[in-house]
C-alpha cells in the first residue's frame, strides 16, 4: 500500500530517473576532462570502443545495437572508474569527496529506481549475483595482498554505474540510453585526443 503511494508520486519516479540521464553521462566527460595522463595500454581498448559505439550507432536499426552500446557503455564507465582511481581520486582532496559523495546519491538514486519507478522493468538475473561476488572477491584480494590502486573501490564504483547505465538504457520511455551511448562515444574520443596530443 505505502509503496504504490510512492510509486505515484513523481518525485520517486522521474526525480531519480532524470538523476540517472545527467549524471551519469556528467560523470564520464568530467573524467575525460580532468585525465591528463593516460597509459599507452588503454589506447587500443579505447579505439575498439569508440568503434563498437559508433557502430551501434550506424547499426541502430538493428536489435543487436542495443547489446553494443551496452558493452561500449561499460567498457568507458570502467575506463574512467579506474584512471580517476588511479590518476585524480589519490592527489585531490576535493575530487576524492566528491567521488565518495557521487556514488552515495547515484547508488540510492539506483535503489529508489529499482524499487519505486514502474517505468523500469527491473528483475534480478545471475549477473547480479556475479557482481555481488566480484565486489565480495575483490575486497578480499585487495586485503589479503594489497595494492596500489584501490582494486575494491573501483569494483564498487564500476558495479554502481553498470546498475544505473543498464536502468538508463532499459528505460525505453526515455532518450536517457541514447545520451549515455553518445556521451561514451564522446568520452573515448576526448581520451583518444589526450592520447594523441602527448
């Protein structure tokens, strides 16, 4: 009863999902951006990227797009986990609690969507479960042999933004998955640039 209340308020149902179509795609340029230095090792991952989301692009027609841009969606919310892991977050005060501050709304952002938005259809399948235990795997290799990049915290953030992408991308109501592949493809390329210019 009380959460069909909710369900009908918009506020728990357009709110997160509007939250989700900007800040995720706000996410991946602000990392483009503030990446300065980027290893050689990411520039042919970055390049197979940008082509699988300007062929999903090209391909739109197709029902098979959908399942590239997700893979070129995921491969740059990774990308741009792990370089400001390991580039911005540990030199930057500021960016580390905004970082921390970001994750906290966008993973209750997820939770609200999945539980109160009917417009998401939202089940939990055995990819869930292996995210669970990735995050569970990591945090234990991570204390049990150390590392210099923070191997747990970049499984928890990439496994907060998959979570959102796919409810961007699911929401058929919404341009929302539309905007993050255009935003991934953009994001390569501004990584690719930097790559260049070096």
């Amino acid at each position: 009863m009380f959460v069909n209340s909710l369900r009908s308020k918009k506020p728990f149902t357009h709110g997160p999902l509007l939250l989700l179509k900007y800040a995720i795609p706000a996410y991946f340029i602000l990392g483009g951006i503030l990446v300065q230095s980027i290893s050689e090792d990411l520039q042919i991952e970055l390049m197979l990227v940008a082509v699988i989301l300007f062929l999903s692009w090209a391909l739109r027609k197709y029902e098979f797009s959908t399942y590239l841009v997700r893979i070129g969606i995921y491969a740059i919310a990774v990308m741009i986990v792990y370089l400001l892991e390991q580039k911005i977050v540990p030199d930057s005060k500021w960016f580390y609690y905004f970082d921390v501050g970001y994750f906290v709304v966008l993973a209750l952002t997820v939770a609200v969507v999945v539980r109160y938005a009917r417009q998401v259809g939202f089940s939990v399948t055995p990819f869930d479960y292996l995210m669970v235990v990735l995050v569970v795997v990591s945090g234990l290799v991570q204390k049990n042999y150390g590392s210099d990049t923070a191997l747990g915290y970049i499984v928890i953030k990439s496994v907060i933004l998959f979570y959102g992408c796919e409810i961007a991308v699911n929401n058929r109501r919404s341009d929302a998955g539309k905007l993050l592949g255009v935003t991934s493809f953009f994001t390569a390329i501004i990584l690719l640039v930097k790559m260049a210019s070096v």
